[in-house]
C-alpha cells in the first residue's frame, strides 16, 4: 500500500483486545496526502487488486471499514 500514490504513510497497531469471537485483531492507519487522494484510492484498480487479492480469506477474516478526517494530532 505504501508503493499506492497519495499515500504518505501506514502504521499498524496490534490490538491486544479480541472481539466477541475471540479473534485477535490489527489496526492499519493510512496517511492520504489529501481527501482527492484518498478518493482516487477508492476508484482505483489498486483498491480492487486488493479485494480480489483477500478473497480466498474470506472465511477467516473480519473487517470493518471506514475513514474520516483527522481531527487532532498530539505529538510529544
């Protein structure tokens, strides 16, 4: 995803909790270098490479999905 343009970066967090399965699970932030690269994203033979690629895991994984606009960025 990183190779994908318009994204600046990635993180992944581990999440230590399971959900009501049982599953363990990740987190993946992506950092767009604007909405209209986010957008192109979304329209993009990448995006359905990525669908496509996922597709036999599809009785093992659990995904849920969204984005939204960062609102504050705490450094210390």
């Amino acid at each position: 995803m990183i190779a994908v343009p318009g994204i600046l970066w990635v993180r992944r967090v581990d999440l230590e909790q399971v959900d009501d399965k049982g599953w363990e699970s990740l987190l993946q932030v992506y950092g767009f270098e604007s909405r209209e690269a986010l957008s192109a994203y979304l329209e993009s033979p990448k995006r359905n490479q990525f669908w496509r690629e996922l597709e036999p895991l599809r009785d093992i994984r659990y995904l849920e999905r969204f984005y939204g606009q960062v609102t504050a960025n705490l450094d210390n």
